[in-house]
C-alpha cells in the first residue's frame, strides 16, 4: 500500500493493517489497536522526512512466513532516530490508548520494532506474531539443505577439494558452535540444579524425586537393553566374510576406551570429585552434578542467615540461560555445516558393505520411541503426541549434532516453555539424564556386540547374554555425553564376549549416521522421564502442556 506525503491514506492504512490483523489467529484485538497505533506512528514520522518531492511516498507491506507476520514500512529520505516516533491524535478519544501508548516504547525496546537507514531508505519492521516453529522450520530446512550441498560438493568436487571445503569451513563453523555450546553447558547445569534445590525447601520431597529419577532412567535403560537383543534375535545380521573389513583404523577410538571404566565401584566413586575446578576443565557432569547439589542444599540451609546467596544463584541461572538463548540463533548454520561435513566425510563403500547394521538399530530405535509414548500415556496419563509434538526441535537437535551434550540448553527451554515441567524436575533430571542415562546407546552396543559376535562367529550363550547386560548397563552410566561415545564404549564392551577391539574399525564408516539417532532416543528419553515424573509430583503446568 502507497501513502503519499500529505497522509491522507492513513485512516485507509489503518483500516487495512485492522482488517488483515483481525483475520489472523492469535491476535488480541488489544494487540491489534496497538499494532495500528504503531503503523500510524511510524507512517506519520516517514512521511515527515520525505525528500522535498511530489512523487515521494511510503510504502506499506504485510509479510507472512512460516507461521510469522510482520509489517514492513519504508519510504526514502533523511535518517531519523527511534525517539521520534510519537502517538498521533487519531486515537486520542478512545479510552484504551492511553495505556497502550505507553506500551509502545517498550516494543521498540523489547526488539519488537526495528528500524533501520540503507542507503537513503528509512525502514522499520513490526513484528506481530512471532511463530513458535520458526526455529524449528529454519533447523530442518538447514539439515536438508546441509545434506543436499554435501551430496552435491561430494559429486562435482575432487576428493582434495572436498577435504578441504571441509577441514576450513565446514569442520570450523561446526567446532566453534560446539565449543560456545560446551563453554555454557557446565555452568548452566551448575546453575540451574543448585537454584533449584536452593528454591526447594523441602528436602524429602527431592530425595524422593531424585529416586523417581533415577529409578526410571535405570528401568528405560534395561528397557533399551532388552529392546536390542529382541531385535537382534529377530534379525539376526552379521556375515563372517566381513572379518577381512577388519583394519588398525580403530586405533584412536580404542585408546579412547582406556580411560572409560566398566565398573559400577569405579563409577560411584568417581561422581565425587577430589577438586572443584577439574570437573569443569573435564566437562564431567556426574562431578558437576555433585557440586551444583551440594551448593543448592547448603544455599538451602543458610538461606534465613544468607539470602542473597539465592539471589545470585536464581541470577547466574538466568545469565547463563540468555547467553545459550544467544547461542542457539545461530544454530541453522552450525548444524548446515555439520550435515555437509558428514556427507562429504561419507566412505560409501562402508555403506554398501555393512549397510545392514544401520536400519536394524534404527528399527530398534523407534521401537523405543514407542515405549516411550505408552510410558506417557499409561504411567503419566498424558497425549503422547502431544509431547512428540512440542519436543521435537530438540530431538532435531539431538539428531544433528549427535551429542547429549549440547542438546540440554534446547532440551531445557522447551520442557520448562512448552511442556509446563517445572524447573524444580527439568532442572536436575536433564542433566542427570544426559549423563547416566543413555538408551539409544544401550540398543547401539547390543545390537553391534551381537552383530559383530557372530562376524567372528562367537556363540550366543545365556553368559555372553549376561556379560553384555551388565557391561552395557555400566558403560551406559559411564558413556561421556559426546559424539562418539557410544563407540569408545563398544571397544570396551565386545573384547568382553572374545571379539577382537579392533572389530570396530567395520562399523566405524557408518558410525556417524547411527550416532544421530541414538543421542536423539537418549534425549527424548530423558525428557519422557522428567514429563512423567513431574506428572506424579504434581509438578506439571498441564494447560501449558495441553495448549
């Protein structure tokens, strides 16, 4: 729409920015007189700095786009500053405005309102309604459109070539956004559970939630163990002619696996640290864990002679949770990069010759994402299509970056914004969850322990059975919550059962591709527990959860 300098089309503007807003949905109509009042504001101060020309005009669009909608207002002339834009008299008669002019400065404050000068253009944006699946739309279409320019660079490309693309661009992009995400995660996880305790009052009742907790991640873990073997007997995959695949390839991961415990003794002692800044140096969450619990109960116990100490806790938490909201904008462009360096890095002969590994652990996989969608709907009495629904960013997340890790800042925000958990469960049974338990890797290594056994043509004994039950459930609490782990542990796990650890360098190839759905069953684990959970302790906003 066209308003010309003399303004007499602003009543004519108004009633059309009226009419397309009050045909959209979710718009209050006290939202829409403060949109207008906005639009005239902005027109009128447009109009205001148009070159001394009679043709000069503002123009006036509305936009809509992946569920946003938002007004675009621009016009050429001289540059003018934000506190400029003053309420006109057209809506001084209704009693309303008053109380929304007041509102406006505050929009602009807020990053509602954004204006900018470009090359002798004045333009200012209003943004409406700000879609809850922008970021959602924006992740799925950076990991279609990673995957796409991966298979493409990896056919008009050289093999150099393509290294290359990927050792100076992909692989840098992709390890600094890892690296910012792994520089907040310790503290917000410090932060968040020490605040929370420190809130919490009542400590029977969190020893009692922390059970809960943990009772079920070990139960889903069992689940998940169980789970591989039945798909395993069911499809029986493994070919002794691969044993020649077998190579000294394997070498790092193995000696990954040298620090990596297999002992429930050595687990248990290890949560408590013998220092208080290695754990954060090592990223340890089980360590880090201790830490946060123990400074939110002492917060908790002096918290009549020392309240402030609350207050910074509850302040930092806050801090850190805006510096990973920061963090995550621009997580489209990390996980473009990490999907075309996956394809490109890709050995399509491993493909080819192992191929069967893949789809018969991602059977299993979504086999347990149904588990866990009648765990919701029997135990916590709830729509488990509702929860798939509203945490499926985060498993996006989980599913691209492979990590458990880097997953929790997302993880987080939408059990506390969209699912209504409150922050006294998410806070403490995320992280925890991100640690010890690990479903997706628990399928991972059973099924690949029983597929490589019967590559070296190992017998599947009742023992063999229980050897790798223990020991995956062990290394399952022990697994670090970052790509790869679950590999490490699978070099530990199989020399157990008489397979050689370099057995591993067959699936290696393919790892990658496995790797992102079983972090993704880990997280979406973790947060069907927290859910249920909260259900049972009447800590669940369900009108939040519901809308």
């Amino acid at each position: 729409m066209i308003i010309s300098k003399n303004r007499t089309e602003i009543p004519e503007a108004i009633e059309y920015i009226r009419r397309e807003l009050g045909s959209a949905k979710g718009i209050s109509s006290a939202e829409v007189t403060k949109t207008a009042l906005e639009v005239e504001d902005v027109i009128d101060v447009m109009a205001e700095h148009l070159p001394e020309d009679p043709k000069a005009h503002v123009n006036l669009k509305i936009h809509r786009f992946l569920g946003n909608l938002e007004i675009r207002i621009s016009a050429r002339g001289t540059a003018f500053d934000r506190s400029d834009i003053g309420h006109t008299a057209a809506f001084d008669d209704d009693p309303e405005v008053s109380r929304l002019i007041e509102m406006l400065n505050s929009k602009v404050l807020d990053g509602d309102m954004t204006i900018r000068h470009s090359h002798g253009t004045n333009i200012a944006v209003i943004k409406v309604v700000k879609s809850k699946y922008t970021q959602l739309y924006r992740t799925i279409l950076a990991l279609i459109l990673g995957l796409l320019a991966g298979f493409v660079f990896k056919a008009v490309l050289s093999q150099e070539a393509a290294d290359s693309l990927s050792q100076n661009l992909f692989t840098p992009v992709t390890t600094m956004f890892l690296n910012s995400l792994k520089m907040v995660v310790a503290p917000l996880v410090l932060f968040s559970i020490a605040s929370s305790i420190a809130d919490f009052g009542d400590m029977k009742a969190l020893g009692r939630i922390a059970g809960k907790v943990i009772g079920s991640y070990f139960i889903t873990s069992f689940i998940a163990i169980a789970l591989g073997a039945a798909v395993w007997m069911l499809i029986p995959i493994g070919n002794p002619a691969l044993q020649q695949a077998v190579s000294d390839a394997a070498s790092a991961t193995i000696a990954k696996g040298a620090g990596v415990s297999a002992s429930i003794k050595d687990t248990i002692v290890g949560i408590i640290p013998s220092d208080i800044v290695n754990p954060f140096l090592k990223a340890d969450m089980l360590q880090i864990i201790f830490i946060a619990a123990m400074m939110g109960s002492a917060a908790g116990f002096i918290a009549d002679k020392l309240t402030c100490f609350k207050d910074v806790l509850n302040d930092c938490y806050l801090v850190f949770s805006k510096i990973t909201s920061m963090i995550i904008q621009v997580m489209p462009l990390a996980i473009f990069c990490s999907m075309s360096k996956m394809v490109l890095s890709m050995n399509t002969e491993a493909l080819i010759s192992v191929f069967s590994w893949v789809p018969t652990i991602y059977f299993a996989d979504i086999l347990m994402l149904v588990i866990y969608g009648l765990m919701i709907l029997v135990i916590g009495r709830m729509n488990p299509m509702t929860f798939f629904r509203k945490y499926f960013p985060a498993m996006v997340t989980a599913f691209t970056f492979a990590a458990s890790n880097p997953t929790l800042p997302t993880s987080m925000k939408i059990c506390d914004e969209k699912l209504g958990i409150s922050k006294k469960i998410y806070s403490f049974s995320l992280p925890l969850g991100a640690t010890i338990n690990m479903d997706g890797g628990c399928i991972t290594q059973m099924i690949s322990a029983l597929f490589l056994a019967k590559i070296f043509e190992i017998p599947i004994t009742s023992s063999t059975m229980l050897t790798l039950f223990l020991a995956i459930f062990v290394l399952s609490v022990g697994a670090p919550g970052v790509p790869g782990g679950a590999l490490v542990c699978i070099s530990i796990l199989v020399p157990q059962i008489g397979v050689p650890a370099e057995a591993i360098s067959i699936i290696m190839g393919l790892y990658s591709i496995v790797g992102m759905m079983q972090t993704c069953i880990n997280v979406t684990g973790d947060a069907a527990v927290t859910l249920v959970v909260a259900k049972s302790e009447n800590l669940l906003n369900e009108e939040v959860f519901r809308s």
